[in-house]
C-alpha cells in the first residue's frame, strides 16, 4: 500500500507546516543570536541583582555558538526545501501584481543568509578559542550575522504577509 | 569547562576551554580561507552568473550550468547552483590553504571575516537593480 502524506493534509496545508518549522527555527536563531550580539556589544561585569535589561546583556556568548551554527544551517536547510515552492507559487504572484521592490528586498535576504552560512566556520571557531587577538573579529562577525539575521527575520515575515503559502 | 577572559577594554567573553579542533593551526586557517572565499565567490556567482546547476523547479529539471528557462516550463533558479559553487570552491580553496606555512596564513587580517560579507551588502543590493527601478 502506497503511503501520500497528500491522502491526509493538502498540499497547501503541507508547505505551511514546513513553512512553519522554517519560521520557528528562524525565531529560536535570532533569539540567540541577538543575545548574543548584545552580549559582546554592551557586556556586563556583574548581572547578579540586575534589572532584564542588563541579565539579558549579561549571557555567556560561548554558549551559544554551536547552537547559532546549527539552528542556522537548519533554517536554511528548511528555507531552501521551501524555496522551491515559493519560486512558482508565491514568487509568480507578486511579480504579477507588480511588487518589484519587495521582492527583491527577498532576493537580497537570499544572498545575505547564504553568506552568513558562510560565515559560519570562522565564527564557530572564533567564539571556540578564548585567545585576545580573536575579540574583535569575534565581535563583529556575532554582529554582522546577527543583522543578517534580523533582516532575513523581518522580510521573511513581511513576503509571508505580501502572500504566504496558504 | 568554562573560563573566562578580558579580551579588550570592558569586553568580558566567557568561552569553552579550547578543545582540540579549535586548537589547531590547520583547522584556522581552513575556516578563516573558508569563509572569506565563500563571501567573495558567491558575490562572484551572483555578478558572473556562475551556478554549477540551473534547477527549473516546475518541472524538476537539472541542467549543468547556467540554463535559460525553457518554453512552457516556467522559471529558472540558479541560487542552488550558486550555493554549490560557492560551498565546492570554498572548500577547495580552504583545504588547498591548510599546506601553507602558518606564518603565511597568520597574515591573513582577520577583520575581513566581517568587512568582507558588509561590503557585499551594497554589491548584491546593486546587482538587484532591476527591482528597485521597475
């Protein structure tokens, strides 16, 4: 007996369970990554009896780079399942009803999330070794692929609004 | 194990005892070559039209290279190709590095990790000028 997934959910009820995934493995990424960003951006000496503000500056970065490198290598994975539904069936829409601008503030989140993925090794390994000649390097990687980030965030939800897979 | 280190003026970072990957000199220059040249080849990719596959995602056609799209079979994407091109270069080029003298590769400014992917930015924004101006 064959087995479809099909015989049980639509097809668009598929794509927006995977579209779904993608979009919470996206929120648990920049979440990290933001604590992260902000950890090496205004680190703090002393959390203890401090406000949220300052506990949420006041994270140990470390801990969070292999997660970051495998929540983005998940949400990538997951967005370039999707894509391919979206190149035909959501991507065709929008250009059909003119929406120039926003879809290629989308292509531009593409090639940002794809050089993050590249980032990737180099951020893993600085956050991994402790040596001072790292610190600003590791700063500033933490804070570039956070941005990227946030910008693939934001527009990923805003394209969802403009016409999602449902 | 956790240690924790001052790594410039009010910049505390808390990290892992380095274990022996991170250790390695081979393993940072591989990341380092790696990283930046998968920056500088996907921007290549994107501005030369280099993907190692063109993918026509309404049919689930593969070709080698860069495809036009055909009649009748919708569009073209190239990105997958452009990722593959970039992840076999890079790695290429990375692994290539690791039989360079050390001395050679500690040269290597390690700003560009993040300059590299920030001047990008405006490059892919302006190879997208065609969104912007229709």
């Amino acid at each position: 007996m064959d087995f479809s997934i099909f015989d049980y959910i639509t097809v668009n009820t598929f794509w927006t369970i995977l579209f779904i995934a993608h979009a919470l493995l996206a929120v648990a990424l920049l979440g990290a990554l933001t604590h992260q960003a902000v950890s090496v951006l205004m680190p703090v000496r002393q959390a203890a009896g401090a406000n949220f503000v300052t506990r949420f500056r006041a994270v140990q970065g470390a801990g969070y780079a292999t997660a970051v490198c495998v929540l983005w290598v998940l949400t990538f994975l997951m967005g370039a399942w999707i894509y391919v539904k979206y190149r035909t069936y959501v991507r065709i829409p929008i250009e059909n009803r003119g929406y120039w601008k926003t879809q290629g503030t989308f292509e531009l989140k593409e090639h940002l999330v794809t050089i993050g993925l590249g980032m990737l090794p180099a951020y893993w390994y600085l956050w991994k070794n402790k040596a001072p000649e790292y610190g600003s390097a590791r700063k500033w990687v933490t804070v570039v692929l956070a941005a990227f980030c946030w910008y693939a965030f934001l527009i990923g939800h805003i394209l969802n609004n403009v016409r999602g897979f449902g | 194990m956790s240690t924790e280190t001052v790594t410039s003026p009010g910049t505390v970072v808390s990290a892992p005892a380095r274990s022996a990957v991170a250790a390695s000199a081979r393993v940072r220059t591989f990341v380092v070559v790696f990283s930046i040249t998968a920056t500088v080849v996907y921007v290549l990719c994107d501005l030369l039209g280099w993907p190692l596959f063109t993918y026509h995602p309404a049919t689930g056609r593969l070709e080698w290279g860069y495809a036009l799209p055909r009649r009748n079979e919708g569009p073209v994407m190239y990105w997958y190709g452009w990722v593959l091109t970039t992840a076999i270069v890079s790695t290429v080029v990375a692994a290539l590095a690791t039989f360079v003298p050390e001395n050679v590769t500690r040269r290597i400014p390690l700003f560009t990790l993040w300059l590299l992917p920030v001047l990008a930015v405006p490059i892919m924004f302006w190879s997208l000028m065609n969104f912007w101006t229709k």
